[in-house]
C-alpha cells in the first residue's frame, strides 16, 4: 500500500504541529492567579518583605473560595530548578488563606529547613516544583491539596483549610 504525496505531506504536517505542542522539561509557571486559576478568589497581598530574602515576608488574608493550586514567583531564582523527587532547603511562611494567621514559619527557628518533596502535601511540593534556587515564591493551596479534612489538630489548621505558603529556596540536594 502506498500513501499519497498529498496524505504524506498532511501527516508529516499535522506531526510537526503536535510535536511542537510538547512540554519543557521544567513546569511552566504563571506570573499571575489569571493563568493559573480558574477559581473566583483572590490571593492574599505580600504586605512586607516581599522582596527581600533576609527577612521575613508577611501578608493577610486572601477573599472567595480556593479550588485550585495557584503559584506566583516573587523573586524568580537563577540557580538550579527543583524536581519533585529533590530534597530541598527552604525559608517558609505558613498561613491561613481565610484570615492570614501564620501557622507556622521556619523564620522562627532563625534558619531554613531541608526535606523531601515527596513527604510534603501535594500543594507544598507542587508549588515548589520548578523553582529555581535563590527564588522565592507565593504558593495558594486548596484544602484538598493540603491537609484535608484531618490535619493535625496541634498544627491550628482547620479540615479542608486553604493554605498560603511564601518559600524561598535556598538549596537543592
């Protein structure tokens, strides 16, 4: 059987054109909750140190209902690019996406912390994942990539809480 020059050149078209639809080895990252969101919430403004790696970012509340994972670079690292099978070394700030209470924050033990992406909540190690070292990001998780419906009842979290995390990473490896 033989295929026309016509059928030929349709296929090897349409290849190319699907082949050029590929994925990077590194996760695409949305500047802005509009690309990567299709929930109706607003996240939570960075009110200090949005910038600044040597202190301590804050921020408040976020407003609507969080359904999905949304990721913001506020610095964008330069350095090498986490996987989700890396051990990282990160600075964190934990809160509360509906009233902003910080839950927890490795600024309290005055140093960043190392870990496994893979003993993590999903959210936490999605949104790291395709960070560069020396970045520091805004990550917004819905409940049910969080902690669900059973956190820990010592850590403040409430069942099916949204979370916001603002990390900053300092190490792979």
């Amino acid at each position: 059987m033989t295929i026309s020059r016509t059928a030929a050149a349709l296929f090897l078209t349409a290849t190319l054109a699907l082949t050029g639809c590929g994925g990077d080895d590194e996760p695409a990252v949305a500047a802005d909750s509009a690309q990567n969101n299709a929930s109706a919430y607003a996240a939570p403004e960075i009110t200090a140190n949005a910038t600044d790696l040597t202190k301590e970012p804050k921020s408040g509340a976020g407003s609507g209902s969080v359904t999905a994972l949304q990721i913001k670079d506020l610095v964008v690292g330069k350095g090498k690019v986490a996987k989700l099978t890396d051990t990282v070394t990160v600075h964190y700030v934990g809160t509360l996406f509906s009233d902003g209470k910080v839950f927890d924050s490795s600024w309290e033990g005055g140093r960043p912390i190392s870990f496994s992406l893979a003993r993590v909540v999903p959210g936490f190690a999605q949104g790291i994942e395709g960070m560069k070292i020396g970045g520091r990001r805004q990550i917004v998780i819905p409940g049910d990539l969080a902690y669900g419906p059973n956190p820990d009842p010592r850590s403040g979290i409430p069942p099916n809480a949204a979370l916001v995390f603002v990390v900053d990473l300092t190490a792979i490896g």
